[in-house]
C-alpha cells in the first residue's frame, strides 16, 4: 500500500505542475498575440520553417501541454486525476495478484507427500511457509482435520469466499474511474458548448472561427475522458481474468485437497 501512495504522490506532483505551467501559459495572452501578429507578416516560407522548428523543439510533449491548456486546466485536471488514481490501483491489483500465483500442482504434491510421510502437522507446516491463496486455504481447511472431512469442506469453501474478496479488492473503484473519466469529459464538453455560444451572443454574428474554436476545445475533453477509459478498461479486464485463472486454481485445487484429506483419513483409520 505505501508504494501505491508513493505513486499517487508522484503522479499528482506531475498533474499539478502542468497545471501550474497551464496558468502561467494563460497569464501571457498579449505576448502571444504579439508572437503570432510577427509570424503572420513573415513570409510563408519562413513561417513553414519556424513551425517545424517549433515542432523539433517541442515535440509531442508541447503538443500534450497546448491541448491541455485548449481543454481547459479544471476539467483536463479532473480527468487526468482519473487517470492517475485508476492506474494506481490497477497497478497494486496486479503486483498483488503476480504475488497470489503460485504453482498449485507442485504445492499438492508436497502437501501429499507431506501427509503421508508426517501426517497433517507435517502438511501444515509445508502450507505455513508457501505463499499465496491456495496455500492459505490449504491451512485453514488441514487446520480443523480433528473435527472431521465435512468441517475441513465447509472451511475450505468459507476461506475461499474470504481470499476470492480479497483478489477483487479495489476493483469498483477502478470501474467507477472508467466510468467517471469520460463522464467528466462530456460534463466539459457541454460547458464548453455553452461558453461557445455565449461568445456567440456576445459578437452579436455567427463567425466561423468563434464556433470552430468554442466546439474544438470543448471536444478536447470529450477525447481525453474517452482515451482514459479505455486505457483503464484494457487494465480492469487484464485483472480479471487474472482472477478468474486464481479462482479456478483454488477451487480445483480445494478439490484435489479433500481427495487428498479423505484417502488420508481411511489410511489412517484402517
């Protein structure tokens, strides 16, 4: 859990920086404007040159913070805390999970072999220093051997409840994110909208440039929401069907376990 806060911190440093440098590109509009006035009276040549420079200079990452900027710091903000958030605890679920793999086959061969040469002490002691659910479930169910094969079945069921919860853990906030991102994103998109068509009523004519601009930099977040979903979709089904694989291990193996537990028992008693 700390390495999950150290990456959320990390990250929300990073978003609040370019938030800062979002006011700050916004501070100096009359600067800009003067910029752009001196490039149009260039010639067109000289204006293809110094684009591209612009680009070379900038890359990919000026462009991201232009388009961060046109979308507008508080929405854009909102929706890359989604992002964030989301893959922080999408990356914790799978650190947690690749820990949760074990190999189940070898652990029942030791646990037999264990049982049948020390008995059940022996196969709990194999269990107690193996990690991940499986083995865990293992214990809890060679733990109440005294009581009988019905009452290790229902504790290996009720313990495999517990650990399934477990492997699930932090999931619904990951699909609130993916359902939040682009939620937030069309919430933009229409206050932009509006705030297109305020300019509208306030030039008094319908311009081209007023409501090509208005519509671009509200569309802008409808993007970004839709990109942020489907990066933490892609995620969110990874991890389930990582826990769908551990979920069918444990109970194959639960039943391998009593299989194990009941020809024990006969042994034993014969």
């Amino acid at each position: 859990m700390k390495k999950v806060i150290a990456i959320i911190t990390v990250l929300g440093l990073f978003t609040l920086g370019m938030s800062n440098v979002a006011a700050q590109d916004a501070a100096a509009p009359a600067a800009e404007a003067t910029q752009v006035d001196s490039a149009a009276a260039a010639p067109a040549e000289e204006s293809v040159v110094e684009a591209a420079d612009v680009e070379e200079e900038g890359g990919i990452h000026k462009v991201l913070k232009q388009k961060f900027i046109e979308g507008g710091a508080g929405f854009m903000a909102s929706v890359a805390f989604c992002l964030i958030f989301g893959l922080a605890l999408a990356i914790e679920r799978i650190i947690y999970l690749s820990l949760a793999s074990a190999d189940t086959k070898k652990l029942l061969a030791d646990v037999e072999k264990a049982i049948n040469e020390g008995g059940v002490e022996k196969a709990l002691e194999v269990c107690r220093n193996t990690r991940g659910p499986v083995a865990s479930i293992f214990y809890q169910g060679l733990s109440r051997y005294d009581e009988g094969i019905d009452v290790v079945e229902k504790t290996i069921t009720s313990y495999g409840s517990v650990q399934a919860g477990l492997l699930e853990k932090n999931l619904s906030w990951i699909g609130l994110f993916i359902g939040l991102a682009p939620m937030l994103g069309f919430m933009g998109t229409v206050i932009g909208m509006i705030q297109a068509f305020d300019k509208i009523q306030q030039v008094g004519d319908i311009s081209a440039t007023v409501v090509a601009g208005g519509i671009k930099v509200a569309l802008l977040t409808t993007v970004t929401g839709l990109i942020v979903a489907v990066i933490l979709q892609i995620f969110y089904n990874f991890i389930l069907s990582k826990i769908e694989g551990l979920t069918n291990d444990m109970e194959d193996s639960s039943i391998s376990l009593l299989d194990i537990v009941v020809k024990y028992n006969k042994e034993h008693k014969a």
